[in-house]
C-alpha cells in the first residue's frame, strides 16, 4: 500500500481547515458548499490511497 506523501498530507489537512473555519464564521457559507468541499477531499484521498 502507498502512503500519502507529506504535501498531500498538508493540502488535505489545509482544505479542511478551510473548511470548518467557513461553517464556523462565514454566514454565506451553506451546507452545499461544504457537503461539495468534503467530497473534493474524499475524491483526493481515494485516488491517493485506492485500497483504503
């Protein structure tokens, strides 16, 4: 099994920093935008690690 590079790992991380700081202060931010931010970060992961 590959592993996540270091990188991978930070811009995952930093993605869902982006989003959680935009449900917990930005009014405008709905739950599409976050439902479709999360999904982008699933996609990435499965394609970085397809056996998980």
């Amino acid at each position: 099994m590959k592993t996540l590079e270091k990188e991978t790992i930070v811009e995952l991380k930093l993605r869902l920093l982006r989003v959680v700081n935009s449900l917990m202060y930005d009014d405008c931010y709905t739950k599409e935008h976050a439902v479709n931010a999360l999904k982008d970060v699933i996609r990435r992961l499965d394609k970085s690690e397809p056996d998980i």
